[in-house]
C-alpha cells in the first residue's frame, strides 16, 4: 500500500483573513495562485506548477495546467505593464492578484466586468482574449470541482 499523496498545498501557510482581506483564500483559489506565481517565475513549462496540478487534479491535471498555461502566455504577449506577484509560498495578495482572482471568479455572463478587470490589470484598451482565459480557467476549476467563485 502507497502512502497518499500529499497535498499541493501542504507547504503553505493557512490562509488568514485578516492578511486576505475582501478575498476569500481557499483552496483553489490558493492553488491557482501558486500555480501562476511558480509559472511566473520558472515559465509557462514549470514542471513545479505541473505537479501542484497534477497533485490537486489527478488523472485531470492537462487541461487546468493548459488552460492556466494559456492565461499566463496571453497576459504576458498583451500587457503593457509589469505584473507584480508575490513568492509562491506566501498567503498575501498583491493588487494585481487580487484583480486576477476578482476576474476568475466572475460567472460566464459578466464577460464585460471580466473584461474591465483584465484591462485594469494589463493596462490596455482590449484584452478580450485575457478576459476569456480567465472564464476558461474558472469554468474549469468549477467543473472538476475547485470552484474559484
């Protein structure tokens, strides 16, 4: 018999929500937030973000990890700005953050609120294809039972 798996999320500190603020820090959306941070600092290919996916998903890993990848590749091709996240081990929220949380947890029908997120975070006009990413990767989540909402 093997032992289980440990979780993903095993290293990181509980989520205060004093420290969160407005946000609620659970488990998605802290695996999320690792997974971006990790992609961030090693790459759309991380083999880290991989296996928090895989560790949080199973069998079902790819598409979240596809999706996820997809979203870090588009904001990076369109922002005009530096987006400041923070360690991947730390609980805190930076502004650009908690945008990106406030834009995945948007339902499919405020697109335009989802929209205007996505603007604000990369400082651009039209960031249409970064809005659908973000209701990719949350309708995702929800569907394999992570919601972010």
């Amino acid at each position: 018999m093997t032992a289980p798996f440990p979780s993903p999320l095993a290293d990181l500190p509980a989520a205060d929500p004093r420290v969160s603020g407005h946000c609620r820090m659970d488990g998605p959306r802290l695996l999320f937030l690792r997974t971006a941070r990790l992609m961030a600092i090693g790459g759309a290919n991380d083999a880290r973000a991989a296996s928090v996916m895989m560790g949080w998903f199973g069998r079902n890993y790819r598409r979240p990890l596809v999706l996820v990848r997809a979203l870090m590749l588009e904001m990076a091709r369109i922002s005009e700005r530096r987006i400041q996240l923070a360690p991947p081990c730390s609980t805190r929220l930076t502004r650009d953050e908690a945008t990106m949380l406030r834009a995945l947890g948007r339902a499919e029908w405020q697109i335009d609120r989802c929209h205007d997120d996505a603007c604000a975070l990369l400082s651009v006009d039209n960031a249409l294809g970064a809005a659908t990413c973000f209701q990719a990767v949350a309708t995702c989540f929800e569907d394999l039972g992570a919601p972010v909402r």
